[in-house]
C-alpha cells in the first residue's frame, strides 16, 4: 500500500468526521419554537367608507393567531401623512376585537391598523363629507328690471322717476294711458296658499251680503262677523251682529259683501281693508276670498313694496318710479286674463287677476294706505293720476311703455348683489331670459347697478345660507356624499349660472339653469353668490 494513499484516507476521513461534528452543532442552536410551522397572524380592519364631518366614525379591527382570536393585544390605528403613518390611537383588543371612534375635518383620511412586529392591515380610506356647506351672497330677489334699492339711490342723487325707469328698463319709455277707472281682483286669502277650510271676516262698521246674482242676503250695522265655510261647491256662513244675534245664510256659490264706512279683516289674510268688496267662493274645497279695487288708486294705495319713509330722504322719485312699476304690471296681468278668459275675465286658479303676495305684487291694502307714516307712498300714487284735456270726465295715468308703444313688463326686486372676481366688482341686474329662462325682451336686459349697494340701511348688502348635505346630494343628483361646491360660470351681473358638485368619490355633477331655478334650488336670498364651502 502506498504511503501517500493512506495519508488521502486518513484527510478524507477527518473532514467527513468535521462536517458531521458540524452539523450537530448547527442543530443544537436553532430555537425550538423554530422547529415547528411559524405562526400565522390575521389583522383585519372595518370601518371605511363615508360618513359626515359632524358624525363620528367607528373603526373596527378583529385579531386572530393561527385562526383563533388573540385574548388581549394592542393595536394602533395610524393615518397616512405624506409618506410617514402617524399614531392616532391606540385600541385595546380583548377576545379578538378592538374598535375606536374617529372624526375629523372634511377630506379623505387614510388609516391602518397595526400590532407592531406581528401585522398591520392593508390601508383603507374614510371619505368625511361636509355636514353642511354655508354660502355667502348678497342681493335680495330675482335680479330683472327695477331694483328697489337701487331706485331709492338714484333718486337721492338728483334722479326723477322717469330717469330711474329708463336705467332700469333700457329701451322702454314712459308714457300715459286712460284711465276707465277699471277695477283689479285681487285674491287675499285662498288656495293653493292658503289649507284651511274655514275663515272668519270681521266688520268695524256694518256690513251686507248679496249672493253672486245680487240679492240681498242679510244687513246689519255696527260692529259684525261673518264665519266662512265651504261645503263642496257651496260657500255657508253665519252672521253676528254686535248684539250677539246671530243668523245661517243660505249656501250659495257665491256671496258679495259690501260695508261703508269701516274696515274689515280676514282671519288668515295679510291685510284689512277698507277700499273694495270681496267676493268668497268654494275653491278646491277651500274659502276664496278676493277683493275687487279700483286698480288705479285704492288697489295701489295698499301696495306695500317700497317703504314710505324713503320720500323724507330723497327717495320721493324712487316711489314715483315704484307706482308706475307696479301700476303697469298690473294693468298687464289684467289684459291678460280678460284676453285668454273672456267668458269670466278672471284666472280660473284664483277667481282673479293678481295674488297679494310675491306671486304677483305684495298687497296689504288699508294696513298700507291708512297708515299716516305711508301717507308719501299714497302721495306718490296720486300723483301719477291726473286729469287730461283728452279724459275730461277722467284722467290719465302715467305707466311704461315697451319699444312698439304696448304695456311694457315691470318685474321689479329689492336689491342687486355684487361678486368680487380677479379684483374686478360685478354688480347688477339680470336679464329676464338668464333669471326666468323666458323668451329674452330688450329692455329687460342686464345694467350695471352700484347704486343698490350704496343706497343707505340695505340689508342685503352681505348673507350667509346653509345647504344641507342631504339637499346638496338631491339638487345635483349624485349617488354619494358631495365633498365639494363650486361656481364654474355666471351670469352678467355675477348671478349663478353653473355650479359644480364634487363627490367624495370623485363622481363630478354640473348644473346649469336659469338664476332663479338654482336661487330656488339653494334657498336663496339672491343669485348673487360669492363663495361656498364646505363644514
């Protein structure tokens, strides 16, 4: 046998006895917990979605160890900030499960769950959508034709009422008409306004009803009530006297009463009145009562739209301009209604030819007129009506005239706003086809209108409104949360236009309507809004 070969044997034999030697070793220090199959850790988090600024959050988050729930741990709820995970919590986890409350300011949160050195959760967003959303503003009504505030400043400024209306109604004149001494029906109590099935019409000084053909129903002097019901089609009522007799009248279709001298109220109503008489009917199974004036001084001597104290002011030409305004939308709705109702002359919805109210032009009658502090305001009405070498039985009436010679529209309202934009003041009125979405007349058209918010003691120079969340989903139809408002365009003027809604989702909703339809839609003072955001 070679010697070298037994020195290969005796190496080779030495090295397998070292790596065996060294495999021992290696065994020996690996941990037993090691030797069998690693644990397996579940951190699952519940909680996200939507929810508002206002309501807390519950976040939820289970913990199981090789599917079985851990007795006792900590979590800590952390949420994302830029890069880094900032602890905002920390959640006590007893038999598998921990929860916390969260809130914060509007925006999107994006949190974890994390037990250290064993799990954390996969990140998950909560979306906090405003409460409300508050928009400032400024300006009060529609924003077309005369702004009343406007009109008051122009007049202290040296404006006659004739200036006032061709600034404010650019290509209509003023002009006069003949005044027949014609009567206007004005609804003060009824439907669809007014729900109740009953009234009662209070008498100062006597007092008679006829039916609607004009026979004498019952008559009596002093003070007297007449309590108003309906029975279908049928008006029923029961006179007192001031002795405190009383007596049923027949039911009729319709009843006429008639006093002089005195005043009347009517429960539910608005006003009194001591001009006219008032015609009650069944309508809708409803009392409607309505008052028949004469349109061209005791119909406006109780519209109350402009106060009265502007004339010691300076404002005398800005009631001027007030009187022709409402006189000529009157006159209009009047023509109206005789023209597409011939057989009655009256609005079939109402029995009449204007409301009392906004709908038509707000009349509080005696209340108004017998006023000593509105005595300007009555001054201004009859200064409008005078005789005519042309009317010498009658007299003649100032209006406004449109381009081709007819009774011009006179929408008119209180207040333009302004919106500031770019360092820029927008400010005034709309025209009548951006505020009602009408067919467009000329001399209903957009000016300029500092003058609103220079008129002294105007209360709509600055608003604040709230929209709620829920409003805010159902004005722009989104199927979540809206997270944000914006204007995107408006109308000349600075009246909305177009608005954009955001939803926390990132779904975009736009909507583009006239003035007045988004006015509505938000609850508006005016159209005129500045900013929006959210709470």
């Amino acid at each position: 046998m070679s010697p070298n070969r037994n020195v290969r044997g005796a190496a080779q034999a030495a090295v397998r006895v070292g790596l065996g030697l060294a495999l021992v070793a290696m065994i020996a220090v690996i941990p037993a917990s090691s030797a069998r199959a690693t644990a397996s850790y579940a951190l699952v988090a519940s909680g996200a979605g939507t929810t508002t600024t206002d309501t807390a959050r519950t976040l939820g988050v289970t913990f199981r160890k090789d599917g079985k729930a851990v007795a006792k741990a900590t979590a800590l709820l952390q949420r994302q900030d830029g890069e880094a995970w900032v602890t905002e919590a920390t959640v006590a986890i007893s038999k598998g499960k921990g929860s916390t409350k969260v809130r914060h300011p509007a925006g999107d949160v994006t949190y974890r769950f994390l037990v250290e050195n064993r799990a954390a959760t996969p990140a998950f967003v909560v979306h906090f959508a405003p409460t409300s959303f508050t928009l400032t503003g400024s300006g009060a009504g529609h924003g077309v034709g005369l702004s009343q505030y406007g009109a008051y400043q122009l007049a202290r400024q040296g404006s006659s009422a004739a200036d006032i209306l061709r600034y404010y109604y650019p290509g209509a004149r003023p002009g006069v008409a003949n005044n027949p001494s014609g009567t206007v029906k004005v609804q003060v109590l009824g439907p669809p306004a007014d729900s109740r099935r009953s009234t009662k019409i209070m008498f100062t000084d006597g007092f008679r009803v006829l039916d609607g053909d004009g026979r004498h129903l019952f008559t009596t002097t002093g003070r007297g009530t007449l309590a108003i019901g309906v029975r279908g089609t049928k008006v029923t009522a029961k006179a007192t006297r001031s002795s405190g007799t009383s007596k049923k009248l027949p039911k009729r279709a319709r009843l006429h009463l008639l006093w002089e001298p005195g005043t009347v109220t009517v429960a539910g109503a608005q006003g009194s009145y001591r001009d006219g008489s008032l015609w009650v009917s069944s309508l809708k199974a409803r009392p409607n009562v309505v008052n028949e004036l004469v349109l061209n001084t005791e119909y406006l001597h109780g519209i109350d739209e402009m106060p009265a104290s502007w004339a010691a002011d300076g404002g005398a030409e800005a009631l001027r301009a007030q009187v022709v305004a409402a006189r000529t939308y009157a006159l209009l709705r009047v023509i109206r209604a005789r023209t597409s109702y011939p057989d009655t002359g009256e609005l079939p919805e109402c029995g009449c030819h204007l409301y009392d109210d906004p709908r038509s032009q707000n009349f509080t009658g005696w209340k108004k007129a017998g006023d000593p502090a509105n005595l300007a305001w009555v001054d201004a009405v009859d200064v409008t009506v005078r005789a005519s070498a042309s009317q010498p039985n009658g007299s003649e009436v100032d209006i406004l005239r449109d381009g081709d010679g007819g009774f011009a529209e006179t929408p008119y309202f209180a207040s333009s706003g302004s919106y500031l934009l770019d360092g820029v003041t927008w400010s005034g009125t709309a025209g009548n086809a951006e505020a009602f979405g009408t067919t467009a007349l000329p001399y209903l058209s957009h000016v300029a209108d500092p003058y609103s918010a220079a008129a002294p003691g105007n209360p709509a120079l600055s608003w604040t409104r709230s929209l709620t969340q829920a409003r805010a989903r159902e004005v722009f139809g989104t199927g979540d949360a809206v997270a944000t408002i914006t204007v995107v365009e408006r109308y000349p003027g600075g009246l909305l236009k177009t608005v954009r809604a955001t939803s926390v989702t990132g779904q975009v909703r736009e909507r583009t309507a006239s003035a007045e339809a988004l006015r509505a839609a938000f609850g508006l003072p005016g159209a005129w809004v500045a900013t929006v955001s959210g709470a």
